[in-house]
C-alpha cells in the first residue's frame, strides 16, 4: 500500500467508507462506496436474553457504551467501463489510518484515489488497453478492504442507498 496516491475530488467530499459494494456486467462495473455513519445513541447489551454464552456476555460488556457505526443513507455510485482488472484485498497487514482513528483525529485522506505511477497499470499490454490513456488505476478504502480497479471511470453521482433505509426498518 505505498504505491502514489492521488485524491480523486470530482465528487466533492467523500467520508470515510464503511463499505464497498461492486455490481459486474461483462466489462462494465458499478461500485458503491458507502460512507460510515456512527450511531447517536450508544450500543446497550440485551438484559432480557435468559440464556446467554460466556462469549456474548464478553462481546456485551465489550461493546457496552459504543456507539455503533452503520452505513450513511447516501452514496457514491461510481460507473466503470472497460474493466481490464479488478482486486479486493479483504485484509490490512496495517490499516494505513488506524494509528490517526485510536488518537481521536480524523485521518488525513481519501477514500477514493488514482493510482499513479502504477505498476499495475504499466503491465497492461497495448492490445488490451495499455494504449488508451482513459484506463487508469484507481483505489477505493473502506473500514475492512481496499479495492484496486483498472479501467475507465465514466463517472458518477450521490445516491439514496436503499439498503441502509431497510436495515432501520428492521431494527
């Protein structure tokens, strides 16, 4: 993760995400970068569950007075044609921006950047779009994975995520 960063600022602010959802058609993808919403109201343990293991009472007292952290009710859909790669990487060795979250500041980011210079990007042959300028190699991070997509992004826009209205209903 020390490849060249480069903030992409086309649409505004992006908060930190807390998820990445991609949908793929053939060469095309759209990826929604959903921002992390935390919770007013602090997480309080369920006391009317009679039987409870050992491992839930810990997971309760840890998580007793934290404040849960959700998805926002609006994202970032982003549209992608000429798809040539595309990699999510589940885990950090090292999330770049821990350190900066445990000090209570806001860490000093984007969660959508150009990769560039990019080895990546560099290897692709000239047959299979190494040749058109509009490929690019672009990173998304989330709370728990970063993607890498190599393509053309054609845009994007701000949107209701229905998902994150659904999950309300149901709590």
């Amino acid at each position: 993760m020390d490849d060249p960063l480069h903030p992409i600022t086309d649409f505004g602010e992006i908060p930190e995400l807390v998820n990445i959802r991609a949908f793929f058609d053939g060469t095309d993808a759209i990826v929604e970068c959903i921002p992390a919403k935390t919770l007013e109201k602090p997480f309080v343990p369920d006391t009317t569950a009679e039987r409870k293991s050992e491992t839930e009472k810990q997971i309760d007292s840890v998580l007793s007075g934290a404040f849960p952290i959700v998805e926002s009710p609006n994202m970032l859909r982003l549209n992608f044609t000429f798809l040539r790669g595309f990699c999510a990487h589940e885990e950090f060795v090292e999330h770049p921006f821990f350190n900066d979250r445990l000090l209570g500041k806001r860490p000093d980011f984007s969660p959508l950047c150009e990769v560039a210079p990019s080895p990546w990007r560099e290897f692709l042959p000239g047959y299979d779009g190494g040749d058109n300028p509009d490929v690019k190699h672009y990173r998304m991070l989330s709370m728990e994975i970063y993607v890498d997509i190599l393509g053309v992004l054609e845009g994007g826009e701000w949107i209701k995520n229905e998902a994150a209205e659904i999950r309300e209903v149901l709590q």
